[in-house]
C-alpha cells in the first residue's frame, strides 16, 4: 500500500466516526448517480452505445428505492452523498424494508395503494453481511442480581446488516449504508416443536421478521403501533452494538477486542438522530454501558450526551411522538426503568433550578400525565443530547421560542441551526444535463462541490445569449416532460403554457386546497370572458397521501374531479390544464423538477419545517410563489425578496390571528369569487353525479381549517396575477431566472454537512481526493 493511502487510512481512524440514524432513506436509483460520481458517466454511455443499447432505457428499468416517505428520507439521502463527497467517515444506519413506500394508482380520481415489491428482482446495489449479524431482544422482565440489573426471559429476533456502497463525488471515497433485515433465530418458538406443533413453529417465523416487513406510509402523523416501536428498538439496537464492537477494535479491519474503557468513546462516536424516531438510541447507549460495561451511571450519562445530537423535523402536535408507558412496559421493560431514572435526574435539576414552579415540572418532564401516561420522545432526545437543531432559520426559531421554550431557557447554548440541503450531483448534473453543461460553459465545472460560484452567473445576467440559452434549456425540459405526459397519460398539453408545479405529500399544511381554489378561480375567469387573453397554464399536482388520512385522499379526489371537467370544457381549451401526477417519487422528481416554470411552496407560515423540493426547483430554473415559511424565507434573503413571488400571513400574522380567532366565513361573504368557487365545489359542479361528494372538505374549509386556507387566498391570487405579468415579458423572466439559480449555491446539501461537521460532530470536511488502487506507490523520502 503507498504511503499516501496508508496516511490518509490512518487518519481515517483518527477521526471521529458518524452514524446517521434514521428510519427512513429515500434514496431513489442509484446506477446513474453511482456512475457520476464515479466520473464513468460518459464512458458507460459509450459502452452500451457501442453494444446497440440506449443506456436510458436501462436506467428506467431500475426500480426506485423507496425507503421513506419525504422530504425526512429523502434529507437523509442527500446527506449521506454530502458526507461521502467531503471525505467524512460516516455510515448511514436504518432498516431495509421489504416492502418501501407504497405504489400509489389513481383509479376512478381515487389514490389506490399497490404494496412497493422493490426487491422482486433482487437487488444488485448491497451485499448482505450475515457475519455481522446481531442479536436484538424484546419483551421480558427485569431482575435485579448480586451483579448487578438484568434484562432476562427476552425473545430474540436476529438483525441481518445489508452494505450499500455511497461513493463520494469524484474523491475516491465510498461510505457505507448499512440497513437491517430482521431475522428470527433458528430456535425460534421450537419449543412449541415438543408438543407436536412443528410447522406452526416454523410459521411463527414470520412474526419476527415482520418488523423489517414494511415502511410505516406516514408523514407528519403519529400512529402509536407497537410494530412501529419495535422498528426503532430494532434499529436502533443493533446499531449501537455494531458502533461499540467497531470502536472495541482498534485495528483497521481486526474484529478482537481491544479498548475496554469508554473514556474516549464520544472522541470518537458521533451519533446523529434524524428525528425522534432512532430516540431509543439514548437508553439503550445507557442500558449498555450500565448493565453490560458497568459504569457508573454519572459517566455513562456524560458519555451518551457527549455522543448523541438530536435533528427536530416537526413542530405540528400530530406529529410528535408519544408512547404510551404501558407499551414500554411490555415491549422494553429496561428502557423504562431507564428513561424513569433520566427524568428523575432531570426534573430534579430543573427543581433545582426553579424551586416551586411545578408547573414548569410538567411541562418539561419526559413523562405526560394522563390517561393513558405518555413518553414524550422529544423531550428525551433534547435531554439526552448535547445539541438539537432546527432545519431552517425561521424552524428553529420557533423551536427555541415554542415546542422547546422551556428547554431552551435551561440550556441555551444547546440549540442551534442547520439549513437543510439538496445534492447538486443528482439535483442538477443527474437530472438537468443541459443546465449544468450551459453552466460549466461559463463559470467551469467546480461549482458542483462549490455551489456557491454559482453566483459568478450573475455576470451574465445581461447577457442575450445566455439569456436565449437558458430560456432554450427550460423549453427542452419542457418539451420532454410533456412528451412523457403524453405518453403516460393521454393528455396532449401545451409546452408554452406555464408549467406550474405543486409536487409534495398530500397534508393540509402544504394547502394543496389553495392551488385548487386558484385552479377554479382562473377558470371561472376564462368561463366569464372566454374571449380575452389569457396567459395559458398546465398545472400539475402530485403527491402521496397517507392510506388512513381521509382529508388528503378527498383532495385528491377533488384535484382530479376539477381537473375531469376544466381538461373536458371545449371553452376552456389549452389555455388551463390540470392533471394529477400519479405515483410520484424521486425518479418522476428527477423529470418533472428540470421542466417546472413555477414551483408552489404555499404552507401556512409556521407549519413546513424546512422543505427541499423548493431549492431543488430553484436550482433548476423555476420562479418559487410561496409563504414566508420554512427555507423559503432564506431562498427570498438569497435572490431578493423581489425575484420570488412572496405572499401571505407571516407567522406574525398567523399568530395574532390565533389570539383573536380565525373566522372562514368573513372571507367567504366578503370575496365573491372565493364564494362562487366553494358554492361550485358545494353544490356539485364537479361531482355531477354525488353532489355531496366534498362536503366534509367544505366543512373544514369553512368550520374549522386550522391551516387558514381563505385566510391566503386574496393575496395568492394577486400574486398569480404577478406570474402572468411576469410570463409575458420572457426575456424578463429568464433573468428572473438567473438570478434565483446564481442565489441557490446555499442550499447545497455539502453546506449543510459541513456546518453539522464543525458546529456538531467535531470534524473536520475535506476534500483530498484518496489516490485510486491502481496508482504506483509514492518513494519515502528519509
């Protein structure tokens, strides 16, 4: 080995390691992404070129893996390419799901979900490592002994590791994503053999391998099932073995055990909690190095906070999670008696802190009075760790100021921000070539692990040229992704009309219901005066909806009922489309984000934590109309507030509303074209043959919408009125354009690594390139 690699490896095992937990990895297709980053793009096209073959339809063949749900999963993605691509060592740890995010069909105008059978055809991407295989115990009792607390009577489920190479961009590095497959023991309910009962027996595997079955479908929501606890306990049980056997072995590649005291542990463990979900993480480190290592609780307590940071997704209450203690007693009987201890210490410190102020007990206990008594997961990440973050600057202010004010009082010093970040590799190189070979044309190619030169492009920004050949980009894109539509759907749409695009999960709080309100409101117009010019539209909306969440599946219905008769009204022609992009996922993202015009981030002021598809349409060339929420508020810091199209309440607004009360129906009587819509979709314009079919959506809207639709409605649709405006003028636009692309290089996800590996982690990015095996090996000098 030369003396380069044998450095660079040494210094490998120096530094710290990172072990991002999360339950959920949205890492779509990996074979075009793998070959970027392997600088092999060009010369794999070639090959199969050169065998008669067209290298796109191979890469259409691949199946998407779909281990998440959104935006969480798909972070959790881009992350792992950031760290591979600034030389961290990190591992991603999660489970490997047989079945991933279901397949949604839009049957009828209703979402119809298909079980996601991913790896039908195997999966060529990991390498199962049964030699690393763990054991991973449930249910049981506690017994206190001589030697100490044990964990006995547990039944056994066996945690299989799956290897899936992440390799960094062109640096030689490739990191590891290991995922967990549940297995049961051979012995596994043989008992029940003894009476006869042997095929039962071997039946019964299945309840133990039931836990790495299938992806829970919910995002934002909290649905306390026990298999779902038993999914964090899983993971998060057999990673934690996992770090502490590889930080045991000293030696690079020697699996004895060497270091016995944990003293250094946190120097060099850094383990990264993607929400509360891995939370367990915490009495577990505890369970492990109390009962089995025998420290004391102090030290192991300083040593599990020094190793643990804690990422907030979320402030919605619904999706907080809460478990009740009488699953915990069941399922974890150890970790209770542990998180108990925690909380005691804990509510101890505050009482310290604030004598009297009981108050202030219960509202920062780990605990929930109540029927049932809940274990308040956030509060145990946030007591466990030494630094929580939000994921934009407007979330974590409200972090601090709301969900964790009392928290935040006690330990300033704890709390922090972190700006979510896409990858630019496969949100722009992978899925906008013609973008980002226009843009190496004028600034080099550096700018895809520097997104900031992106702001070199504003030197351009008068242009002709480059405005003509940006603007020719977009038409492409467009021109492609309408002929797919075609394709797919039997729509034939109108490439010059503005493609205004609302892709994300189905949710109340991303107010899909505001985009049809403005949907109908535009064509009422066209109805009203079918004579006048109309700046002509395609807009597309997608997105999956929970399987048990009624209100998101009603407004799939309703986009798609509305879309039925505006696509169907000879009157309205070409100049409005609306179609319902069925089964949305990363790979349909990858085609629909580069043609996208105008990209709609409209959630209530306070409610999206962050959000990503937003910087990933503005990377892309498309103009964002949106609420001063979640990155939006950075992405209109960035460009200049004047570049985007910024409306409605801010969270000020939003929060002084709440004092005085949200009334729907003033908004209703007072805006008569607000009224004609609701009257249309009450009375059944769009649902000619169940005329009630939306009476339950009107109900919310009208009775008790708590993300204020009406509220927003005026100003978005002025500001649609601006996007008109706007369109007309092209050459206006484009540079709108360029402005936004040259204001995106903060929204790359190595940004946002970088600042969690130096403010968090205690590393050290960089972005020395390992020397390739084949290199000959460099002489010493002495």
């Amino acid at each position: 080995m030369n003396n380069r690699k044998t450095c660079w490896l040494f210094n490998r095992l120096l530094f710290r390691r990172i072990h991002y937990l999360s339950l959920e990895f949205y890492m779509g297709r990996t074979l075009q992404n793998t070959m970027i980053n392997l600088g092999l793009q060009n010369a794999c096209d070639e090959a199969i070129y050169q065998l008669g073959l067209d290298i796109e339809e191979l890469e259409e063949i691949e199946e998407d893996a779909g281990l998440g749900n959104g935006g969480l999963g798909r972070l959790a993605a881009c992350f792992l390419d950031s760290m591979a691509s600034l030389g961290l060592a990190a591992y991603g740890y999660g489970i490997r799901y047989e079945f991933g995010i279901f397949n949604q069909k839009i049957s009828n105008g209703w979402q119809v979900e298909e079980a996601d059978d991913w790896l039908r055809y195997g999966n060529p991407w990991e390498k199962a490592r049964p030699e690393y295989m763990l054991p991973v115990h449930f249910y049981g009792r506690v017994e206190q002994t001589a030697g100490g607390v044990k964990w006995v009577d547990t039944q056994v489920v066996l945690a299989m590791p799956y290897d899936t190479p992440v390799p960094g961009f062109k640096n030689n590095t490739v990191n590891t994503m290991r995922l967990w497959s549940a297995k049961a023991p051979i012995d596994f309910n043989l008992q029940e053999f003894n009476v006869g009962d042997y095929i039962e027996a071997v039946l019964d595997r299945n309840l133990a391998e039931n836990i790495s079955r299938v992806l829970y479908p919910n995002d934002n929501f909290f649905e306390g099932k026990e298999l779902r606890l038993k999914q964090e306990y899983f993971v998060v049980a057999a990673t934690l073995q996992d770090i502490i056997r590889r930080f045991k072995s000293s030696k690079f590649g020697c699996r004895d055990p060497v270091r016995t005291s944990f003293e250094t542990f946190p120097e060099k463990v850094a383990i990264q909690l993607n929400d509360t979900h891995p939370a367990l993480a915490i009495p577990e480190l505890m369970r492990i190095l109390v009962d089995l290592e025998k420290l004391d609780w102090d030290k192991a307590w300083e040593v599990t906070r020094q190793t643990c940071a804690y990422t907030n997704h979320t402030v919605l209450p619904e999706a907080l999670e809460r478990w009740p203690i009488s699953l915990f007693e069941k399922l974890l009987p150890r970790h209770l008696q542990i998180i108990y201890e925690i909380n005691h210490l804990h509510l101890q410190r505050i009482a310290a802190m604030f004598p009297g102020d009981d108050d202030r007990l219960r509202r920062m206990s780990l605990i929930e009075e109540g029927d049932p008594k809940r274990i308040n997961m956030a509060h145990l990440c946030v007591v466990g760790s030494h630094a929580v973050n939000g994921v934009a600057r407007i979330h974590s202010e409200i972090v601090k100021n709301t969900v964790f004010k009392d928290f935040y009082e006690v330990e300033p010093e704890k709390f922090q921000n972190k700006t979510n970040g896409i990858t630019p590799r496969r949100w722009l190189l992978l899925c906008n070539p013609g973008l980002a070979d226009l843009i190496a044309e004028k600034i080099g190619d550096d700018f895809l692990t520097d997104l900031f030169q992106l702001r070199k492009l504003l030197d351009f920004i008068d242009e002709d040229a480059f405005i003509c050949d940006i603007a020719d980009v977009k038409q492409e894109n467009k021109q492609k992704f309408a002929a797919y539509l075609e394709k797919e759907y039997e729509v034939k749409i109108n490439p010059e009309s503005i493609f205004d695009i609302h892709v994300k999960r189905i949710h109340e709080y991303k107010r899909q219901l505001l985009n049809v309100l403005h949907i109908i409101t535009f064509y009422n117009r066209i109805k009203k005066d079918p004579s006048k010019h109309f700046v002509p539209r395609t807009v597309i909306i997608g997105g999956k909806a929970a399987p048990g969440y009624h209100m998101a599946k009603m407004i799939i219905k309703l986009i798609t009922a509305v879309g039925q008769v505006i696509n169907n009204d000879p009157v309205v022609g070409d100049r409005l489309k609306v179609i319902y992009l069925e089964n949305y996922r990363v790979s349909l993202a990858e085609k629909v984000i580069p043609a996208a015009d105008l990209s709609e981030q409209i959630s209530t002021a306070g409610t999206e934590a962050s959000g990503t598809g937003n910087m990933k349409f503005m990377l892309n060339g498309a103009l964002t109309i949106g609420t001063m929420d979640g990155a939006n508020v950075e992405m209109a810091e960035e460009a200049g507030e004047e570049n985007l199209f910024i409306f409605g309440m801010r969270v000020e607004d939003v929060d002084a509303m709440d004092q005085i009360g949200y009334n729907a129906r003033e908004y209703y009587e007072r805006l008569p074209e607000l009224r004609q819509v609701i009257d249309q979709i009450q009375t059944g314009y769009f649902s000619p043959k169940e005329h009630e079919l939306f009476k339950d959506v009107v109900n919310m809207l009208m009775n008790h919408d708590r993300f204020k639709v009406f509220a927003d409605y005026e100003a978005y649709i002025t500001c649609q009125d601006r996007v008109n405006e706007l369109y007309k003028n092209p050459k206006e636009w484009t540079r709108t354009v360029i402005r936004n692309i040259a204001a995106s290089g903060k929204f790359s996800s190595d940004r946002t690594i970088s600042e969690y590996a130096r403010d968090i982690w205690g590393v050290e990015p960089s972005d020395v390139k390992i020397p390739p095996p084949n290199e000959p090996p460099v002489e010493s000098h002495k």
